[in-house]
C-alpha cells in the first residue's frame, strides 16, 4: 500500500535528529508566542512563518507543524492557570481549567489539556491520512440550512455554561448577541450600531473581548476583593500527576473530544470553538460527578482540549483536499505551503504525495514533541501561580495589552479593553457568567448570516430550513436537548441539573 | 455562589437597586438597538430576514430580560455581593488608561511599564519610582523580542528609537 | 532562549547599515493576508535589493483598509518614505463605508500585482456556457444565486457589471455573500448556489481537477493557458481586474515624487521581487505614473457607478 510507504518515508525523515530539532524549536517558539492572550494561532503562524523560510523544505516543514501545534496549547496554558483564555477555543477550557488550578490542581489540568492534545491530534492526524477524501465528501453537503441548524444546536448546547441562574445566563447571552451585531451586515454592506465610528466597520474582535473580559475583568475583581483573599494560590495539593481517577475520566473526554472535534472542523464554516462547545455540553450531560461541573471536573477540560485539536487537524481536510483555507489559520498556512511548493487542491495526494505525507509526518512529529516539551514543563508553568499576586496580575496585563496592540496597535482596540474590562468587572461582581457573553458573540452572527443565506438561496422559502434531512435531525436533537431537561426538572430531578452549574467565580 | 437565595428573598423586602439599574442598562441597549437599525435599508434582497430583523430579535429579548430583571429584583432574587474596595481598581483602570493614552507618543515600553507599575500598585506595590522604571526595562526587552526578532508592530518611541 | 534572542537582536541591530531612505510600509490589513504579504514581499525585496537599508511594516486592519488610510493621510503627510499597500477592494470600501479619506487624498505610485476574476459552476451543473447562465438570469434572476466574498467586495461588483452588461436589473440579482474565499468555494462545490465568483486563482486548482467548471473570466484578452473565453468575448462589456497597488504619503514634492517612483521601478524589475511574483503566482500587473493615474480615475467612476445600481450606495 502505497500510502503506508509514503506516510512511513515522511517519518523517517522527520525522525532525523536535526529535523527532531527543528520540530523541538518550533514547538517552543510556537508555545511562547501562543501563550499571548490575544494572540491566536493564526497570528502566531503568521508572524513565525518566515523563521522556517531559512531551512530546508523537510525542516521548514517540521518547525512549521510545531509553531501550529505549539501556537495551539500556549492558549490553553493561560486559560487553565490564569482564567485568561486569549482565543475563543480556549475559552471552555479555562471554565472547569481554572477552577481546577485554584484548587491546586492545576498539575492534572495541564496534563490532561497535554495528553488529550496529544491523542486528539494523533488519532485526528490518522485520520485525516486515512479518510481524508470520504470526510470531505460529507463536509460539502453542508450547506447555510444545515449551518443554520448546527448553530440552533450548539445555542442551546451551551446553555449549560450558563450557571446557576437562568436569568443571568440568557442575560450574558444576549449582552454578547447585542454586541455581534455591530458592524458591517456580511450580506448587504449596511453598517450596523457603528454610530460613525470606523474601528466598529469590523465589528467587535472576539479575542480582544475575550481577553478583557476574563484577563482584565478577572484582574480588577481580584485586586477589588483586597487582602482578603491569600495573597498566592495554592499551587500544588495533593499530586502534580494525574491520578488513576484522573486518568480514567480523563480518557473517554479524550475520545468523545476528538469524534466531536474532527467533523466539525473539516466543515467548511465548522469553527474550531464549536467543537469545544459541543464537547464540554456532552461531558456534562455524560459525566459520573455532576456535582464538580463548575468547580473543577477534569472531564471539562480533557474534552474541550481534545475537541480543539482534533478539530484543528479537522481544517487540514478541507486545506489539503480542496485547498479550501477555512479558517485565518488555515490561510496562512496556505501561503505558507505556497512558499514549499505545495499547491493545495484537489489533485495534490496525486500529484505531491511526498510533501502531502512529509507534512502529515512532520504533524505527528510536532505532535510529539509538543508531549515531551510540555509534560516535564508542567511543574514550571504551576509555579506561575506562586507569583506574589502584584506581579502575577501586573504580568498578565502587561502581556494581554501585548497581544492586543501586536494584533491591532490602535488606541481605539485598548480602549474597548478597558471598557470591557469594566463590563466584566461589573458582571462578575452581580454573579452574571461570562463565557456567555463570547459565545453569543461568536455563534450570533454565524447563525444569523447562515439562516438569510439560506433563505435568499430558496428565495424566501421557510420550509427550505428543515427540507434537507441533516438540517432536520440537527433540529430534532437540538429540540431535544431543550425540552429533555425541562421535562426532568418537572419531574423533580431538575435539583442536579442547576446545581450542575455554578456561577463564574 | 449562594443557593439559599429563596431564604433571604423573604426577610429583604425593599427592591434592589442595582438590579433595577441594571434592569435600565439592559432596556437601553435594547433601544439603542431600535433606534439605530431603524434606518438601515430593508435592501430587496430574496430573504424575508434583512439586516434589520434579528438586531430587532435581540431587542426584545433583551426588554424581556430587563422585565425579568425587575421582578426579580422586587422579590430579592438577586444574590448577596461582596463588599468591594474601589481604590485598586482606580488604581488598574488608571494604568490601563494612561497606557492607552501614551501609547502612541511615548511608545510600547514607556506606556506599558506604567500600566505594570500602577496594576502593581492596585495589588498594593505602591513603591512607583522603583516600579515604574522596572516595568519599563522590562517592557523594554519584550519590545525587543517581539517588534525586534518577531516583527509584530508594535508602537516605538524615544526608547525604542535608541533601538531601531 | 531569551539570551538567544537578545544575541540576535544586538546582532542584528549592529550589522545594519544607514540608508536615505528607510521606508516604512503601511499594510491596512491584519498579519497574513494579501495586502499584508504584499507589505512584508516589498520589504524583503527592497532590502534585499539595497534599495533601502531598514524597512519597517506597520499593520493597520479594519473596514476594506478605510481605517489604514485614513491614519496615513493624516500621520503621514509629507514624508517621503512612507508607503501604504493598497488594492482594488479599497475603491469599493471607501464608496460603502462612506469614508471621509479616500485615494484622492493619498498619493498613488504604481499598481504592482493584479488578478481576474472568474466565474464557475459546479462541474454537475447543467450550465455549460456563460450564455447557458445569462440565459437563466434573464428568465429570473432570483433562480441564479451567486456564491461570493462579502457584499459590495470585487466579487459582488463583477456580479452587478455583468447584469448591468446583459440588461438585467442589478438590484433584483440574487447575491450570497460568504465570508472568506474558502467558505464560498465550499458552498459552490456543493451545488449550494448556482454560480460561483471569485479571482482565479481560488478556482484554478479545482478547474484543473474538472470539480468547478470555468465559463469566464474578467479579463481584457484571452489569457495563456486557460480554457475559457472573456466576458469581452462572449459579448458583455465587463473587464475587472483585482490589483494591490502601493501608494506614497500626500503633499509630496514632484522630485519626491518621482524618487519613490523611480525606488519602486527598480524593485518591480529586480531579481528578487520577479522571484516573489512566481513563488506567490502574482501576475506582474506593473502599471505607474500618469497611465495608473487614469486607469485608477475610470476604475473610480466605473465602481461607484455599479455600486449604485446594486443599491449599496446611494
């Protein structure tokens, strides 16, 4: 079999000491960037790309799939022990994360959030080696009708992040919904709630939201609460490893993570942060210890984290089938694989194997070494925490004013960061969740260009929204997931469902 | 955060206020939202759903909310707060502000050592003339990686120049 | 790993030379797209080149580049070695989103790079010629759902100008605006919509597969190698191309001027920058002086024109 041939070609070479190098530079590069609040992925690749234009195509190749990988956890390391998520699909990972690291377990957090990296992206690697091809056949049946209805599913979903007050979590939900509509309708080109101003032309950046409300809201709430609170967290109780407990909860989040996150992100407008949605949805309902949803479960964070990653194998289906960038990161990889003389598309298996399997090797490779990087370095970033409180909290302003002037430098950005910093401030203080307030601003105006897609493409035809049978059954289980609860809770179990659900701090 | 709400809601019989103003916010987000999606073109496009409905959606959601936030208000619903000390956060926002303010003229280093000295001093470092020239250097050398090594833009000023 | 860093910044800092002109290039777009990869290609070629010792990009996204060029217009006025990357997408942003500064009030130098735009159906469709789907646009225009960028953007405009060139009423098209080249694609490949509009190169690989079948392209003439008529050719009076031009400071002196223009010449016909070109599969669109002036001048007029007969501008 040829592929196998290719695929095990492509490990050798990467397997050469000077390329485990690269690989190893890379992931740490990729890392320390990452770990920027505000600096995403995309941005990462984007500003380390050139660092791998001076090597050899095999080793450009390797540092490249290590800055990727490593740009994707760096986010996940501040979520957990910072409550600082600097993209939006880390966001649910700092839920149950941080929690867990404030209770000194942030050893095991990390670890899972590393070691469900590592098994999403290898089994979602495989994958997209293997099933490439069929993945993608699936993924363009997916039309704005069957988008339309994933969002439905994945609003309601979410719901359960809301916390312990119906009120305040729709309340959240909507604050973000009102604050996606501003901007430039996609469909008409109309400004919408911009009154004038043209840094609003784009709307509102969701990781500079993301970045006020949880590092800077989190920032003044704490310094608010005064001498109370002890002036270090407790960084270390009990084992800095997972435990045999840990570890068997930790790997079926792993698994479920991975099969929600690799569909979701071969979908042309999937979206990584969905995936991660979906998956912390599932474990909740799934999970043996509801009672520790929202004070630390590790089935929240090792699922979320998987889901991620998987699904950011998932973009390479699209990429390297179709050469079809669906995501900001995904583009610039595609004008780095320009600069290695891949042209993605549809004729690329047949007519690049060598590099196509170069890079799913050097993927697995990054994948790896990302493991050995982070795994030893688990004790380190712990010791963050035992950081006097003045330079923890002034460090981590100092580096998410970073992210967010390295991504915009502009006066107008620092001033929405502020003010909602102060938003989040507010809200924190009246009990209302945050994470919310992101969501609605991400799946907002997902949901609401995809359902006027669709129904300019019928020319105005409701029923077109349930006439396709995918749409349909997205429809059902979301109809589902709403009523189900509802129904438990007349029937007097609804006791464990609200406490399931704690508030953000 | 306190689940034994219902208990209170009995002794505490006066509404809150905060609530009620938050109860307001929400009520003129929502009209904000009216007002200014009332003069977008409803463009004949073939969608029965223009640019102005779901803005209108979350209009009234959000007056439903604010209806909501009022009753609960009325009957206590609404959950204990901790006492806050305001003075660090003047002393954040103050720092936030001063960077957003300098960051254009004195530079990325300048601005955000200051933001570092005065978020310090919100968490009680008050020793500014030994923190702020900390923060700078520090702010220095993270400029020097990032702008330097990793070309992102970030703003120079007179220090940065003696760099460039 | 800070050492490192620190070594090769003093390093670096020290072995550069002074030069009378360190330009500094203004992308109006985030890191990573075309202005940007345009902004960060003049730099490596400029300096490569010994054009200019230490170039310096600056990003400034937002709203089409309105946001960029507004900041260069007033920041930058009068000095000779600032540069701002620019394109086609700009003179339609600026009409949208009624921007106050627009590319009067910057000083334009030469247009660099440029694409055309294609139009596709799915390789299934029944439409084989563009006259198949005109055809299917006059009997009724809501039944042909274009896929595309955002509304008002490139795509959007070709759109309008071929309705306009076959007596179709432009407001009454049916436009589905996507966000990114990848999300439209996908939505074409799956016989979501009708047709499908974007530059070339977005298409090319799928039309050399046989997934997306070309029916036209916007270009002047018969291009080399591609399989498709003009719209010229097929009998409507439709030519666009998608440029990215780089564009000086205002209130520049005629001798400034003409330094920049002479800077820009000698990189458009450098080694390196002919490398970039082909290693991007830019096609060398160069045009400057008073010919860009009036080509820019009818792009101006021919694009408020259609964006007012869509309905997006007033």
């Amino acid at each position: 079999m040829a592929t196998f041939e290719f695929l095990l070609q492509g490990l050798l070479a990467a397997a050469q000491p000077l390329n485990l190098l690269y690989a190893l530079i890379g992931v740490t590069l990729g890392t320390a960037v990452g770990v920027l609040p505000g600096i995403g992925p995309a941005l990462t690749v984007a500003l380390l790309l050139p660092v791998t234009y001076r090597l050899d195509p095999t080793g450009s190749l390797i540092m490249f799939a290590g800055i990727y990988y490593g740009g994707m956890y760096g986010g996940s390391t501040t979520s957990i022990l910072l409550n600082t998520p600097g993209e939006s699909s880390s966001i649910v990972t700092a839920l149950e994360g941080n929690k867990m690291a404030r209770a000194g377990r942030g050893g095991p957090a990390l670890a899972t959030a590393a070691i469900g990296s590592f098994v999403a992206g290898l089994i979602a690697t495989l994958l997209l080696a293997f099933i490439a091809p069929y993945i993608v056949k699936l993924a363009l049946v997916f039309g704005p009708r069957e988008y339309f209805a994933l969002m439905v599913l994945a609003f309601v979903t979410v719901s359960s992040a809301f916390g312990d007050s119906t009120l305040r979590g729709l309340t959240s939900l909507f604050i973000g919904l009102a604050f996606s509509v501003v901007g430039i309708d996609q469909l008409t080109g109309q400004n919408r709630l911009s009154f004038g101003i043209p840094d609003l032309l784009d709307g509102i950046e969701v990781t500079t939201m993301a970045v006020a409300m949880f590092a800077i809201g989190e920032t003044l709430f704490i310094a608010a609460q005064g001498d109370k609170g002890p002036d270090k967290v407790e960084a270390v109780r009990g084992s800095i490893w997972m435990s045999a407990q840990d570890w068997a909860r930790s790997w079926k989040a792993w698994l479920r993570g991975t099969l929600i996150g690799f569909p979701i992100g071969a979908m042309p407008a999937g979206g990584a942060e969905i995936g991660t949605f979906l998956s912390y949805a599932t474990e909740k309902r799934l999970t043996r210890y509801p009672e520790e949803f929202g004070n630390g479960a590790i089935e929240g964070v090792a699922g979320p984290e998987a889901a991620n990653n998987a699904s950011a194998a998932g973009t390479l289906v699209p990429l390297l089938t179709l050469g079809l960038p669906t995501t900001a990161t995904a583009a610039i990889m595609l004008a780095g694989f320009q600069q290695y003389g891949l042209q993605p598309g549809p004729l690329l298996f047949a007519t690049n194997p060598q590099l196509v399997w170069g890079l799913i090797a050097s993927l697995l490779i990054a994948n790896l070494m990302l493991l050995v990087l982070n795994l030893p370095l688990v004790g380190l970033w712990v010791k963050l925490l035992t950081i006097p409180k003045p330079w923890l909290y002034a460090g981590i302003l100092l580096f998410a004013t970073l992210g967010t002037i390295g991504a915009n430098p502009s006066v107008f950005e620092l001033g929405m960061l502020l003010t909602f910093g102060l938003l989040g401030y507010v809200m924190r203080v009246f009990g209302y969740p945050i994470a919310p307030v992101v969501v609605g601003l991400i799946l907002g105006p997902l949901a609401e260009q995809q359902l006027r897609r669709s129904l300019a493409i019928s020319q105005g035809d409701v029923t077109t929204l349930v006439q396709s049978p995918i749409a349909a059954v997205l429809l059902v289980l979301a109809a589902l997931a709403l009523i189900v609860p509802l129904i438990l809770r007349a029937r007097g179990r609804g006791e464990v469902l609200s406490q399931m659900a704690a508030s953000e701090d | 955060m306190s689940r034994d709400n219902n208990k209170t809601s009995t002794e505490q019989r006066r509404p809150d206020r905060a609530a009620l103003a938050i109860a307001a916010a929400l009520a003129a987000i929502a009209a904000v939202i009216f007002l200014d999606v009332s003069r977008l073109r409803e463009m004949a496009g073939y969608s029965q759903v223009g640019p102005a409905t779901v803005p209108n959606w979350i209009a009234f959601a959000l007056i439903g909310l604010a209806i909501w936030t009022v009753v609960e208000a009325f009957r206590g619903d609404f959950p204990e707060r901790e006492k806050q000390q305001f003075g660090p956060v003047v002393w954040i926002v103050a720092g936030l502000a001063a960077q957003m303010l300098l960051l254009t003229t004195a530079g990325f280093s300048i601005a955000t050592g200051i933001l570092f000295a005065l978020t310090a001093a919100g968490f009680g470092k008050r020793k500014l003339w030994m923190t702020i020239p900390v923060g700078i250097v520090l702010c220095l050398v993270i400029w020097l990686i990032f702008a330097g090594l990793l070309q992102l833009s970030l703003p120079a000023g007179p220090l940065e120049h003696l760099f460039l | 790993m800070k050492h490192f860093f620190l070594a090769s910044i003093l390093a670096g800092a020290l072995a550069l030379p002074a030069y009378a002109a360190d330009y500094t290039i203004m992308a109006p777009a985030a890191p990573g797209g075309g202005w940007d990869q345009t902004a960060r290609s003049l730099q490596t070629a400029l300096q490569q080149e010994k054009i200019s010792g230490n170039v310096q990009v600056m990003n400034v996204p937002g709203a089409g580049g309105t946001i960029g060029i507004a900041q260069f217009a007033s920041q930058q006025k009068g000095k000779p070695n600032a540069l701002m990357v620019g394109g086609y997408v700009m003179v339609g942003a600026i009409l949208t989103n009624k921007s106050p500064v627009t590319l009067k009030d910057v000083t334009p130098i030469a247009r660099l790079t440029g694409e055309y735009e294609a139009i596709v159906v799915p390789a299934s469709s029944d439409i084989k010629t563009i006259g198949d789907l005109v055809a299917k646009l006059k009997a009724n225009p809501g039944a042909v759902s274009w896929g595309g960028g955002s509304a008002g953007g490139t795509d959007h405009i070709l759109v309008g100008l071929l309705a306009k060139a076959a007596g179709v009423d432009p407001t009454k098209i049916n436009y589905i605006a996507f966000s990114g080249g990848g999300e439209a694609l996908a939505a074409i490949l799956g016989s979501q919509v009708t047709a499908g509009v974007s530059s070339y190169g977005e298409f090319e690989s799928q039309v050399k597969a046989g997934t997306l079948r070309l029916l036209a392209l916007s270009a002047d003439k018969k291009i080399e190698g591609v399989d498709a008529p003009t719209l010229k050719e097929s009998g409507f009076d439709v030519v666009l191309q998608n440029w990215r031009m780089v564009a000086a400071a205002p209130g520049l002196s005629a001798e400034q001027k003409k330094a920049i223009q002479g800077d820009v010449e000698k990189l458009v016909k450098s080694k390196t920058w002919q490398e970039t070109l082909k290693t991007k599969g830019w096609a060398d669109t160069y045009l400057s002086g008073e010919a860009f002036d009036a080509q820019l001048a009818k792009d101006i007029s021919a694009t408020e024109a259609v964006l007012k007969d869509i309905g997006l501008v007033k």
